[in-house]
C-alpha cells in the first residue's frame, strides 16, 4: 500500500509535562494565566496532567460544540471519588447517565418559566433590605451580594415564613462553602482527620451542622404539612417516572447542592459586574438611563431589559466564574484531529473561549452591546457549561442578577474605592475578585 493512502495515526494532543503537583497549582492560581501559557506553547487542545487525572482542555468553538453535543452515555463525573464524599452521592452533580436524565427531568421545572415570576419579588425584597444594612459605610460589594445570593437561595428552597430558620441555615450553608478548602476536591487521600483540625475535620463539622439544620426543618413540616411553594416542598412532593420520591439522604443531597452551587457563583458575578460598570462611565450611565425608563420596582419588567442583560452576560464572559467544564470520557472520542481514550477528561474552557479574538472583538474590552448585535452560540459563550450538564440553575441565576443589579442601580449611586486594578483570586473552589469591591453608596 502507498504511503498516502495510509491514515495517519491519531494520537492524544501534546502538553506540559511539569509534574501534576506543578500542573494543579498553576490551574488553580490562574486558570486563565496557565491556559493561555500552555495553547500558545502546545496549540489547542493541550493535555495536562492534574492532581485528579489527565485532562485535554480547548478553547476552540468547533471542539467545544464536539464535546457538549456527544451522547452523554459516554462521559463519567470527573473527580468522582474525591466529591463524592463531598457533596454525597445523591447530589444531581454526581450522577451520570440515565440516572442524571431521570433527575434533571424532576428537578428542572423548579427552576422554569413561571417559577421565576414567584422568586422574583423575593430576590427584590432581599437585595433592598440588605442594602440597608451597609448604606452607611464602605463595604466589599461582594459581601452584600453573598448575603444577598445566599438568603435569596435560601428563602427559594424554604420558603420565607421563619426567620430563625433562615438564618440558621444561611450561616449554615456559608460555612459549609467557606470550609470548601480546594484540596479536597483533588482526591480522597486529602479527606483524612486529625485532632479535629484537619480541613477534612472542619468541612465534616460544618456539614453535619447544615444537615442538622435539614431535619429539623423536614421533621417541622411533618409536624405542620400545610402547603408551601418552595422548592423543599417542590422535592418532597415530586415523584419521578416509577411513581417512587426522593428518600431523605437523597434530599439532603439535592438542597446542599442548590445551596452550594447556588449562592456564591451568582455572588461573585454580581461583583465583577458592579466593578465593571464603575470602572466604564459610559457603560454606567446608559445603564442607568435604561433603569429610569420602566417602573423598576416591578421585578418581571427588570429581568427583560436588554441592557441589564447584555451586562450581565459580558460579566460572565470576561469573568466566567466556573473557568472551565469537565467530563471524563468512558468511551475513546476522536476530538478533531486527535484522540481521546477512555479514562482521559475533556474540559471545554470558558476562561480560553471568552477571549478568542476571531470569536469577540477587542476580548479585553468590558462592551455590553456586543451582546446586543450577537447572538453567541453555545460553543463561544459558556458561564454555565453546556450539553446535558448545563447548569440547572442558569434561568434562576440570570433572571437573579438582572433583579438585584437593577434594584440596586435604580436605588442607589456606587463610588468605586479601589485604586488598583482588581484581578481574579481563588477564594475556595471558585475564583472571586482579590478585593470583594470596595465601594461607597448614597441614594438616588
Ligand atoms: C452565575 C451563577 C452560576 C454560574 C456561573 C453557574 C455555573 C455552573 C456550571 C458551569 C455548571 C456545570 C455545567 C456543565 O458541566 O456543563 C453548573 C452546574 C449546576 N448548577 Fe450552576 N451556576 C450558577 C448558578 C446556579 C444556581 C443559582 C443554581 C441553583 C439554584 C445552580 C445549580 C446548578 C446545578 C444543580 C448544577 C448541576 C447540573 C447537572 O449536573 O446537570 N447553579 N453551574
């Protein structure tokens, strides 16, 4: 046979080979950095080797469309062995499979349409009473909007009729993410005790306090079963295909998740954008001016203007705050001119995507109105992953933001008081602005 005719063989893309130990910290210093680093030096996609496993990450919109639109029978949970133990076996983000199919079916119209019209005068009412507490002073906007975040998902999943229970679970769930130390994540082998001081011993305690904090309030609404709308009530009464409902551990599972993966993802977005717009006057200013034009203590009026929006969404492209989605293939997958075997990771880069020149003009610049003139597809735009792993609470987060920036803009004027720019440090096992945003208010 003559040597054209052959095929050539595909072999896994090249990549650093600094040792995982070096590889894993770079990743969590600065994804972004070490992304760019490593596709200039080895093209795109680049395989690294992490503390969890061998990834191949990419940037590039036709493998990123390759990767979300693969029948999801052949992708794993990455890092199952060392979340699992984290987050629990009955969290949504741990299955695969028909079994992950059977659960979003029951847990996605909580988060649908209609739904939001109900959330919607909560996330209102919070933003403008937690306001008030910092009205005074200077404060770190993204401490108002963890509280913010955090008692909105909080009174969504139970409902706001107790106050003390609120509370109590609000400084529950927060613990529980700030005891979120990154190097559990990596592997079981960091999940060992020692005299209680541990990272491991402190994420234990803390989650063993926030379930405590569950049953009581599940062994309250057995004791007084009137009916609610939120989304506790929502799980306890749902029912999936066979007829059969979610056992408590189970449940348990769910609701840490929702509080985990819920409050400080949209926390720090609303942060990044307010340093953003304070930081682009023009962008400000023509913000404001679409504020003014609707009665902005409607909450459905505020979630559809196009402005708000298209803030929101340049927010989450120039800060995705998940750098990068993982799925770990258990089927070899021929991805563009390489190949993938079973047992490697596959993670569509958002932090690489966001900035690709031929995809957004000028990547650098904060312009809202990009999102006016262009529709991005699924492949260029991803803050909230894509496929059939797309994040359950992408509807929830967006019509969120829209709500609370729009109520705190139209109520109040912002004074940036940082002098430096700010950049993206890890905080636990999400990346916020280094200095949470100082800033100072007065009212409109
Ligand atoms: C700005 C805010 C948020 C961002 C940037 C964000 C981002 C993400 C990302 C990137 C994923 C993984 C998607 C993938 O693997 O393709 C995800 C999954 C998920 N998110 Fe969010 N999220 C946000 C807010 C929320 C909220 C408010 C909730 C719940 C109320 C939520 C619940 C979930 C759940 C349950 C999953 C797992 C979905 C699955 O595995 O099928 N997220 N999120």
């Amino acid at each position: 046979m003559i040597q054209a005719d052959r095929q050539p063989v595909k072999k896994l893309p090249p990549g650093p080979r600094c040792g995982r130990w070096w590889t894993t910290l770079q990743v969590l210093r600065s994804p972004r950095k070490a992304f760019q680093k490593w596709s200039c030096r080895y093209g795109d996609p680049f395989l690294i080797h992490a503390l969890n496993g061998p990834i191949v990450v990419t940037g590039r919109p036709d493998l990123i469309r390759e990767i979300f639109s693969q029948d999801p029978a052949h992708y794993d949970v990455f890092a199952m062995a060392a979340v699992q133990s984290i987050l629990g076996a009955g969290s949504m983000l741990l299955m695969a499979g028909p079994r992950h199919r059977r659960e979003r079916k029951l847990i996605m119209p909580m988060f649908h349409g209609d739904r939001m019209r109900a959330y919607g005068g909560i996330m209102q009412r919070i933003a403008s009473t937690q306001m008030q507490t910092v009205e005074r002073g200077p404060f770190a906007m993204l401490d108002l909007t963890t509280k913010i975040s955090l008692q909105v998902i909080v009174e969504a999943v139970l409902g706001g009729e107790r106050a003390e229970s609120i509370d109590q679970l609000m400084s529950r769930a927060r613990s529980l993410v700030e005891k979120s130390h990154p190097v559990l994540f990596f592997s079981p082998k960091m999940q060992f005790h020692f005299l209680g001081l541990s990272p491991w011993d402190r994420f234990t305690r803390a989650k063993t306090q926030l379930r405590n904090a569950f049953d009581a309030e599940l062994l309250r609404r057995q004791q007084d079963p009137a009916p609610r709308e939120d989304i506790l009530s929502m799980l306890m009464e749902a029912r999936y295909d066979d007829g059969t409902a979610m056992e408590p551990e189970h449940l348990y599972d769910e609701l840490g998740t929702f509080l985990f993966a819920g409050h400080e993802t949209s926390a720090i977005a609303m942060a990044w954008a307010t340093y953003y717009l304070l930081t682009h006057p023009d962008k400000l200013a023509r913000l404001k001016a679409e504020l003014s034009s609707i009665d902005a203590s409607r909450p459905g009026d505020l979630a559809q203007l196009p402005y708000l929006k298209a803030v929101v969404s340049e927010s989450l492209r120039m800060n995705p705050i998940v750098t990068e989605v993982l799925r770990v293939l258990n089927t070899p997958m021929e991805l563009g001119e390489f190949h993938i075997p079973a047992g490697v990771a596959v993670a569509p880069a958002a932090v690489m995507v966001h900035y690709d020149e031929s995809v957004y003009d000028r990547p650098e610049q904060f312009q809202p109105e990009r999102f006016l003139e262009k529709q991005y597809s699924a492949a260029e735009f991803l803050p909230f992953g894509g496929g059939a792993r797309r994040c359950a609470g992408a509807a929830f987060a967006l019509y969120e933001m829209a709500i609370i920036l729009g109520t705190l803009f139209s109520k109040y004027d912002f004074r940036l008081l940082e002098n430096r720019p700010v950049v993206p440090r890890r905080r636990n096992v999400t990346l916020g602005p280094s200095t949470g945003i100082q800033v100072q208010v007065r009212p409109v």
